[in-house]
C-alpha cells in the first residue's frame, strides 16, 4: 500500500484495467479455479462474455424467454419486435438490482449512482428541479444511537482508546480501559469491552424502534419551526415546509446512523420547490434540528413478560451543518458543497449490516446482537401463542423482530427522501429504460440522438401512450452456471469500476 498521490509513469500500464493488466480475480478454491479455465477455454466464451457485458456484469441476473413487439397504437404499424432467442444465449438477461454491493458490485453501483442523481438535485437543482432549490436552506444532519455500553473506537487526533475509568475491573472481571490506538482495520473496533455489561436488549429494542425515533424527530421539527418563525404549528404549512432525503448507516457497533439532508422550502405549491420564507438561513434551520433531535422522546413497551419499559431518544451527538451550493471546499469543519453530500449519501445507501464486518470475519459482537434478538423473537411467538391472543402476529409490537434479527433489528428503510425532495428513483430508472429504447433506434437507423437535450422528455411522468407493448415472457432461471462465472463477472465489474475512477480521476486533473 502505497500514501504517494504522484500519478504513475506514463509508460506503466494503469492496474486494474490497461490492455496489459490481469483481471483481478478472486477464484478462491481449485474447483471454481478450474470452471473459470473451463469458461475461458469454452467455444461461445465470446457470446458469454457479451452477455455479461449487457447486463453490465451483474452477478446475480434474471432469465427470461419469450418475446415482445411494439406496436403504434393509432394505425397498428409493428415498429419493432425482439425475441429472446436474439440473444447470444437464447435468454433475455436482467439485471439482479440489488442495492448491496456485497451482493451484486455492478448493481449496488448503478443504485449509487441514481442515488447520488436524485440527492444532489435536491441540493442544487437538475434532473428537472429548478436550480433556485439551491437557494433553500439546506442542512447536512447526522443523528446518532445512544450508548449501551463501552465499544472499542478510534478517537479523533490518534488518542487512546479508553484511557480513564472510575473502575479498573467490571463486575465480571474484565478490564475497563483500552490503553491502545485502535487502526481503521481492528477487528476490536465496534466490539464491548465486555460482553456481559453491554446492554444487548435495549440495543435492539432502541433499533426496533429507531424509524418511529424518527418519525417523531419530523413532528418535532415542525414544532420547532413554526416556533422559530412565530407561528402556530398550524399555520407552518402557508409559509413553509420541510423536505428531506435520508440514509441509514450500520456503524461498527451494530447500531445505525442517520444521515440526513433537511431542506426549508416555501409553502407546498403545485410546481412545488417554493423559495424559503425570507430571512432564514442555514444556521437557524441547522440549530433548529439539532433542538428537535435532542427533544425526541418514546417509550417502548416491554419486549416480553417481565420485561420493563424503556425511553428511548437519539445519542448525544448531533453534528448539524449548513450545506451551501456552488462552495468547493476541503476543510473538514466548513460547509459541505452538493457533490459531496450526495457523495456521502449515496455510498451509505449501498451498504448491509454485514457490510460493517471488514471482509467475512465472524464478528461476535453483531452475531450476539443476532442471537439475542433471535431469542427475543421466540420468547414474542411463544408467548403469542400461549395467550391465544385475537390479533395477527404482525399487529404484536415485536411480532415481527424474527423477521429482521439479520439486520440487527432494524427494519426501517436504508433510504427515505418526503415526496417533494427531488426526483424518484422510479423516473430515474424510467428515463434509462427509455433512454436505452433511443440509443438502440439511433444504433440501428444510423441517425445519432442528444440525448441530453431531451432530460425533460426522458423523465416526464405520462406514459408513452402512442406505443403499445405487446409481449409474453416467462421466468427461466436466475444467476450464473458456475461460481466460476460468478468470479468472471465480479471481476469484469471491478475493472469497469475502476475504469470509471480513473476516467474521473483524468478529467479532475485536466479541470486543474
Ligand atoms: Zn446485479
Ligand atoms: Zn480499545
Ligand atoms: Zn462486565
């Protein structure tokens, strides 16, 4: 590993990715090695490997056949027709579209990258929102879980671990100070101090309830809004309204953040993005959420008989800054420009809770929260049953918890934007779907399409009613023959990907 940011010998090919380079691929045992031989060796290596291509290595694709025909629905006219048996390998593939990208590299990129679309045009306007939206005061908020129970960290400016206790042994006999300077890779980070103190129950009774957390954080707001403009919270709605775009993040200790982009607009209006009611500027509206977070209260029923009552509120931590648009800067502590902030949001969205483990390393400290969530759900059931109560499982307060001991108990989801945010991911995936029709028109007429003169078209919201799509398709199967062309097609991602940084990279340093 190297720290050096000097670029490479114009003579060394890039790693990765130049004509000269190995593909990076992780074959993992003789028996995948050998069918990843096989596959290169095989006589339509050349049709696999197009058509792994066309789904842009998705590791995990979706088999159809059938066929379909589009067809003008005012004459009849057949523009165009497409069979499965077109296809180098007589199936329609479709990508998996899986959000992970420790399921599905190629996928989790193409939802990071709509993702990071959809967060920075509500910051600072594209995609067919007004750019004035970047005059709205704007918010980057990170709310926090509290504490239950000492974990290992890295502190800021390389201090220790936990230096200080008023004790130096628990009850249990362990120690409680770490005296060492824990490195990004520790597999000690996120893990208690001692695993008998730590409080897993209400660690998972706080996750359980960590969306209705924030349900509540959003009346508050209000609240404290109309306050800060000398309203009734009735009266908020003519002058004001709150748009907001959210991701949740697994930290290393199995509880998730939130982070959050909160934005003051004008009044909903039927265009929407109304300007913000004069005066009020980030720092109000950054002070303002930090004020709503921290009053945010709930007491959760017990999980079980004999289980008690907890209130639950958001950690201590709140960091809460005015986001300005157009700004660039590389200081740490000052305001934060569109680009990164939707950097940040969009990788956050990408991740699983496994995710926070480095690489397959067994961590103990989540597989326990697994395990005692596990158990809770049981205790949930049994007690269900033997109650004989009236109501489905699901209208338990818990009823659900076995459902989501995987995710460490939370069961909200990993991104959330108010209806007048921005864009959707829905007209995102519409305007490539439709996008994909054009540029195939234009490689088979020979007439080239602009198509970024036609964004508006692209994402409008009608349906095109002029064509009909007339088809029958059915299911064939779903992922790759082999783990062998698993690893072919996590490699091919990787090389694309990082292809697309460098490519990044070049055009940075040519901006310079
Ligand atoms: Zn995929
Ligand atoms: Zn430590
Ligand atoms: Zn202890």
């Amino acid at each position: 590993m190297t720290t050096t940011t000097a670029p490479a010998a114009p003579s060394v090919p890039f790693a990765g990715f130049g004509s000269e380079a190995a593909l990076d691929l992780d074959v993992g045992s003789p028996r995948v090695a050998a069918q990843v031989m096989a596959r290169l060796l095989s006589a339509d290596f050349e049709d696999w490997s197009n058509a792994v291509a066309r789904v842009g290595s998705c590791t995990n694709p979706i088999h159809l056949t059938g066929s379909s025909t589009r067809v003008d629905a005012g004459t009849g006219e057949v523009l165009s027709s497409y069979s499965s048996d077109t296809e180098p390998l007589g199936t329609t593939l479709i990508r998996c579209g899986n959000r992970r990208a420790s399921e599905c590299p190629s996928c989790s990129r193409v939802y990071a990258a709509d993702m990071f679309h959809l967060i920075r045009a509500g910051v600072a306007g594209g995609k067919g929102v007004p750019e004035r939206v970047g005059e709205n005061p704007l918010v980057f908020a990170t709310v926090t879980a509290p504490s239950f129970g000492h974990v290992h960290g890295m502190r800021d400016n390389g201090r220790r671990c936990r230096p200080h206790a008023e004790t130096p042994r628990c009850e249990h006999d362990r120690p409680t100070t770490c005296h060492q300077k824990h490195d990004d890779g520790d597999e000690l980070l996120g893990q208690p101090l001692c695993w008998e103190c730590y409080d897993y129950a209400s660690h998972i009774v706080w996750q359980w309830w960590a969306p209705e957390l924030w349900r509540r954080f959003n009346i508050a707001l209000k609240r404290a809004l109309a306050h800060l403009l000398g309203v009734t919270e009735s009266q908020l709605k003519d002058l004001a309204c709150v748009q907001y775009s959210k991701v949740a993040e697994y930290q290393r200790r199995g509880l998730i953040h939130f982070h959050a982009l909160v934005r003051l607009d004008g009044p909903k209006t039927d265009d929407a993005f109304a300007p913000a009611p004069d005066g009020v500027t980030a720092e109000p509206l950054a002070e303002v959420v930090e004020e709503a977070v921290a009053s945010v209260r709930f007491t959760a029923p017990p999980v079980f008989n004999g289980d008690v009552p907890r209130v639950l509120a958001f950690g201590a931590q709140v960091d809460s800054r005015p986001v300005r648009v157009g700004h660039r800067t590389d200081d740490p502590d000052g305001p934060l420009n569109a680009e990164q902030v939707a950097g940040y949001l969009a990788k956050y969205s990408t991740k699983s809770a496994t995710d926070t483990t480095t690489g397959n390393v067994s961590n103990p400290h989540l597989s326990r929260i697994q395990e005692v969530a596990a158990e809770f759900a049981t205790l949930v059931e049994d007690e269900w049953v033997a109650a004989e109560m009236p109501c489905d499982l699901k209208e338990v307060p818990y009823g659900l918890l076995g459902r989501w001991h995987t995710a460490l108990g939370f069961r909200g989801h990993f991104s959330t934007k108010s209806r007048r945010y921005s864009v959707t991911l829905g007209a995102l995936r519409r305007a490539r779907r439709r996008a994909q029709v054009l540029i195939a028109d234009a490689q088979r007429s020979g007439i080239p399409v602009d198509l970024a003169s036609m964004e508006a078209q692209l994402l409008a919201d009608d349906e095109d009613e002029t064509t009909l799509v007339v088809g029958s398709w059915s299911f064939a199967g779903v992922g790759w023959d082999t783990e062998g062309d698993v690893a072919l097609a996590r490699a091919a991602a990787a090389r694309a990907r990082e292809y697309a940084q460098h490519r990044a990279e070049a055009k940075r340093a040519n901006q310079q």
